[in-house]
C-alpha cells in the first residue's frame, strides 16, 4: 500500500492517543456514534500494538514522498486510519458519562 508521508505521519501521530480514548470508555464514558465493534476494534488496535508493528515494517519511498506498507499491515492501518479519523472528527466534550 502506497500513501503520502504526510497522512502516514498524521495518523501515526494521532494513532499515539488511542489509548487515551480507550482508558475513557473503561472509566465507563461512551460516545455516540461509536459501536461496540469499534470498541472492539480499539482494544484490539491498543492491545496488539498495531500502530508498533506498522512503524516497524513500513519503507519510506526514495525521494520520502511516499510510504510503502507492506500487504501484511495494510489492514492493520487501515483500521487505525479508520478510528484516528473518527476521533479527529469528534470534539472532546462528546464523551458522556453512562447511566
């Protein structure tokens, strides 16, 4: 998988937070628009250290325009692409407390 090094360094760099957010839902916190399979897919992603087995296997392009994600991780960063960009889209004070 070939992606710009600029969207690989903003999802490595916001993929760094995850556990923040998945320490927010075990304190008993939820968000709307976050299902329990998302959930699970964050555990997943913070338990299996995705984002650590990416920055280990991928290859910056001659010219570091571009990074190369071996066919092995590229489900591995897509999901973490997929919850960086849900987290970006929702503001902090949307997190609400359970009943």
């Amino acid at each position: 998988m070939k992606i710009t090094t600029k969207e690989f360094n903003e999802v490595m760099d916001f993929s760094e937070y995850l556990d923040y957010y998945l320490q927010k839902f075990d304190r008993g916190k939820t968000l709307n628009g976050f299902s329990d399979e998302d959930l699970e897919s964050l555990r997943d992603a913070v338990k299996y250290n995705l984002r650590g087995k990416i920055l280990v296997s991928y290859k910056e392009s001659f010219f570091n325009t571009h990074v190369l994600i071996p066919k092995k991780s590229t489900n591995d960063y897509m999901t973490l692409k997929k919850l960086c960009d849900f987290f970006k889209a929702v503001p902090e004070s949307s997190f609400i407390d359970k009943v």
